[in-house]
C-alpha cells in the first residue's frame, strides 16, 4: 500500500483545527457579538504603530465630533456601545458556545471510549513525574477550575445577582488570575516537550515532561500556552487600567479591546483544557493515578505510551 506523505496528511490535526476554530470565530463575532471589523484592525494596527490607545484613528471632522472622539473615542459603538450591553448580550448567547463545545467535546470521545492497558506486574513501576512536576500540575488544575467558576460567575452577573457571595467570587477571579501567572509560566516550560530538539544539551531538558508530542497533543499545549498569555495579559491590564474623568476617552476602546480578547481566549481555552483534563485523566485508565504517585506500571507506559517510556531510558543511559 502507497504511503500517502502529502503536506495535507503530516499537518492533518493543524490544518482542522484551525478551519474549525476559524469557522466557530467567524459565526461567533459576526453573529453573536458587535464589531467592526474594518475599525477593529484599523484600531489595533494604529495602536501598535503608536497612535494612541484613544480609538481616534481619523480626524474628528468638526468640533462637536471633536468633543465626542474626546470623550468617548472614535466610533464609539465600533467594538461595543456599552460595556454592559455587551455583557447583556454575552449572558443571552454565550452560553450556546459552551454548549456546542462540550457537545462536540462527549461526541468525539464516545467514539473513542477508553483505552487500558493489560498490566501483569503492577509492583514494574517507573517513575514518571517529579514530585515539582505533579505540583505544578495539579495547581494548575485547581486555579483553572477556580477562574472558570467566578469568571462564569462575572459572565453572568445579571443571572447571579447581587449579595456578598457574588462579590466575593468577583475579587478571587482577580487575585486567582495573578497567583496563576507563575504556574502557567512553570507548566509552559515543563511541558515545552519540542525544547529537547531546540535545547537538547541545555538544563532545561532535565525538567521537561518526558515524551513526545503526537500533532493534537501539541495544539493543545500551543493554545494553553498562547491563550493563557492572553488571558493573563488583558485581565491584569483590565484589572490595573482605572480610567479617570481625564483618561476616559483614552482608555475606554482599550479596555474593551482587552475584555473582549479576555473572553475570547477563555473560550477557545476553554474546549482544549477538556480534552486535556479528558485525555489525561480519564481516557486511559490509570493515568489519574499515577499523576498523583507520580508512578506507571512498566506494562502501562509499553502499550500505551511508549514514546514516554523510551524517553525516560534513554535519560537514565546517558
């Protein structure tokens, strides 16, 4: 049988997963949100090149104009007419985008089901994770699931009403987000698996996770690594950027420029975090435990994660 060796088949998951995320955006912003696509890139590129953060990207054509482009920016309903409109409209249609994720999220994996390995000796261990590793890990686990349950709960504020309890998941959102920066820095470097091609004699290699990465098992580590920068770029910058009575106009595009790429990376982090946790913990049976022992049956890693085990051998033969 011909091996097929086409660009299309060695790059099969990039090429889907970026035709399917760019069809998802596309229905979502065009139909779901409000933008202004051509003032969006006119907004941005100005404001990299050092236009200013004000939205103001042309000349105000008369003085009352003048006065409104200084009050308010430029196109003042471009990327939202209000920032709680905008919130409005994301509590009514939001909730169908997690509900198209997870649909298509228990639809790929019921047709996958669960893999396990036959083990005949459990006492073959072989260590796998460090005990810095399964920290790393683990806090990870437990401040992503921290930020999805108060963010949810920002989202939709006007479904959780007022009192102490939704303000104070409010400000853990804020602070969980800062304590999470070092740990997705730590997680992004650790599970950095392509560094031993780029660093293969640096100590970096020493810390990496062991294994290689199959092509979908890297977007998800790409997307966590980029959207989780985005994620904590724009909610710390939204957190620390207060507009006053004199930096309004200035400030007031900006900042909904970064809400709005806070909330998009959170949705696009969101669907791969799923198949992470999934693939990870429960897809293949054992895996739960032995990101806790930190531990692997010999038989378990043979079968089903050779490259892992080939990996660690080759570590302890140099």
């Amino acid at each position: 049988m011909e091996n097929n060796n086409s660009f299309y088949t060695r790059n099969k998951a990039y090429i889907l997963t970026l035709g399917g995320l760019g069809v998802v955006g596309f229905i979502f912003v065009q139909y779901m949100m409000i933008f202004d696509w051509a003032y969006l890139l006119k907004f941005t590129f100005d404001m990299l090149t050092g236009g200013g953060v004000d939205g103001v990207v042309t000349p105000s054509t008369s003085t009352y104009k003048l006065m409104v482009d200084t009050a308010f920016g430029q196109n003042y309903e471009a990327i939202a007419p209000e920032i709680i409109r905008a919130s409005n409209e994301r509590q009514e249609f939001i909730w169908w985008v997690f509900v198209a994720e997870i649909a298509i999220f228990c639809v790929m994996y019921t047709i996958y089901g669960r893999k396990t390995a036959t083990v005949t000796n459990p006492n073959d261990q072989v260590q796998v994770f460090s005990l810095f590793h399964r920290l790393v890990i683990w806090f990870n686990v437990l401040i992503i699931i921290t930020l999805i349950i108060t963010g949810f709960n920002i989202t939709w504020a006007l479904r959780s009403g007022g009192g102490d309890l939704p303000y104070f998941l409010r400000s853990m959102h804020e602070i969980t987000g800062i304590v999470w920066l070092p740990f997705w820095l730590l997680l992004s470097i650790i599970a950095f698996k392509d560094a031993k091609i780029l660093f293969n004699n640096s100590a970096i290699k020493k810390i990496v996770l062991p294994g290689k990465y199959k092509p979908m098992k890297r977007i998800i580590y790409i997307v966590f690594v980029m959207m989780g920068a985005g994620l904590l770029t724009s909610g710390i910058i939204i957190w620390f950027l207060h507009p006053d009575a004199f930096t309004h106009g200035q400030f007031i595009q900006f900042k909904r420029l970064l809400l709005y790429t806070h909330f998009g990376a959170s949705v696009l982090i969101m669907f791969f975090l799923m198949d992470f946790v999934y693939s990870v913990l429960v897809s293949v049976k054992g895996n739960f435990q032995g990101l806790i022992t930190g531990k692997y049956p010999r038989e378990h890693l043979e079968q089903l994660a050779p490259d892992v085990l080939a990996d660690i051998e080759n570590k302890k033969g140099k």
